[in-house]
C-alpha cells in the first residue's frame, strides 16, 4: 500500500508542476457541458497523472477520463479516483486554493489519498489502515521519500467538546441547508465559526485541527471527495451521507455524491 501511495504522489507533484505551468500562463477557459470550468492545466495535468497509475495495472476513473461503462466498472474490486485539478474555479480566480486529488478504492471505500496544493508545495497524504495522515511542505516540486511519513508532519482532528465549533464554508457553494445546520449548532448554545476554503482544502481543515466539520449540501462528484476522506478516515474522521446511516462510497453506477458532512 504504501508503494501504490508513493506512486500517487509523484503523480500529484508532477502534475502539479504542469498546472503551476498554465497558472503563469495567460490560459483560456472552456465551459463543459455540464457548465464546469476547463482549463489546460486540467487536461495536462490528467496526461501526467495517468502515466504513473497506468504503470499499476489499477484501472482510473477520472473527471477527465472518457468514464468506462458501469456494466464494466462494477466488476472492479480496485481503481483510481482521480481529480487533476480540483477547484478548477479558485485556478480561474488565481486564489491558489486548488489541488491536485488521487485516492485508492478498494471494495468501493477509499483506502489511501494524496492531496497535493500546487502553490504552497503543500502535501497532504495517508493510508486509512495505517490511521495516520501527514502534511509536508516541499522545498520544490519534485518527489523525494526522504521527507515523507516523519511524525512531526502528523495531522489530527480538533477535539469536538469544545465551545466554538468551527464550520467548514465553500467560498463557490453556498445554501439555505449548509445555514439551517449552522442554526441547528448554535440551538445547542454553542458558538460557530465560519472557515472559508475551495476544493478539497476543505476536508484538509478538519483532518489538520483547523475545523471541527465541514457540512456539504451542494453537488460533487466521487472524484472530488475521495482523496480527502482517505485523508479524513485517516485521522478518524467520518464522512457521512447526511443521514448519517453510511459514509460515502465510490465506484457507483452515477458518480454524482449524495450530500454529507465530514465529522469526529
């Protein structure tokens, strides 16, 4: 596991040097059809990506991938789940606050993830099994193990006995159901702040102790939350479907999310 993990984050650093490429570029902007940003930097950066996993004999499921069929892909016990750049809308905005996703699926549950922040150099990673997450910082964006796994880059969750509770906002999403589940906390008599970011950095707040949960009620896909709940299982979070009865889970025939909340 931890090999395939390695490989992942190669992936994720190279493409994230491709995608600070087109970030210093004056690039342009496709709509697709389900009027979602594209970007060169989305298509370079997959190129990159599916180089490494497709070394791995593992089939990849990517936003920028043609997807394989159902009628084949639910014969698959393991794949990829690939996002190339997540936040594609923060790139367009150049607030830095997109990232690069890569998860490992396993019996459709996410076992390692790798999120990687193109402009801070910023690398978050874990292996659920493992129950440990890490955030490294790199000097450039080249992968090199040395660095890689030290305690002192060890991530942990936020205590959730505590006064303030700290909310996880998107700075592109917002709803009337995100602001009820706000309400619902302060009828507790508790205190709630709000902690804005884009993409997946989102689930990075709750696993690093930054926020204490991060409630979405707004459309994703598998490809955009898989990474961050390997990521989140990691540190023991849960990511809940908002019925709170099962997490998440990955390979299904419509690879549209329910909605969820990311929790202790």
């Amino acid at each position: 596991m931890r090999k395939l993990l390695k490989i992942a984050i190669e992936a994720a650093i190279e493409a994230g040097l491709e995608i600070m490429k087109i970030y210093a570029e004056d690039f342009k902007v496709e709509i697709k059809s389900d009027n979602s940003p594209l970007t060169m930097a989305d298509q370079n950066a997959n190129k990159v990506i599916n180089s490494f996993l497709i070394k791995t004999a593992i089939p990849i499921i990517s936003e920028e991938n043609k997807q394989t069929d159902f009628s084949e892909r639910k014969k698959w016990d393991i794949c990829w789940m690939v996002d190339p750049l997540d936040g594609t809308k923060e790139f367009v905005k150049r607030n830095g606050e997109f990232t690069v996703n890569i998860a490992l699926i396993k019996n459709n549950k996410p076992v390692l993830g790798v999120i990687y922040v193109p402009v801070t150099k910023t690398l978050y990673y874990g292996i659920v099994d493992d129950l440990k997450a890490y955030k490294t910082v790199l000097n450039a964006h080249k992968f090199t193990v040395e660095g890689l796994f030290s305690s002192k880059d060890e991530i942990k969750p936020l205590d959730i006995n505590q006064q303030i509770i700290k909310v996880v906002g998107s700075r592109s999403h917002k709803s009337a159901e995100t602001e009820a589940f706000i309400q619902s906390i302060e009828n507790q008599g508790k205190q709630v702040e709000i902690v804005s970011k884009g993409s997946s950095l989102k689930f990075c707040l709750v696993a690093e102790g930054e926020a204490t949960v991060y409630p979405r009620f707004a459309p994703t896909m598998e490809w955009d939350t898989a990474a961050g709940h390997a990521i989140c299982n990691a540190v023991g979070l849960k990511v809940w479907q908002d019925t709170k009865e099962n997490e998440l889970y990955y390979n299904k025939e419509n690879l549209l999310n329910p909605f969820f909340i990311v929790e202790k």
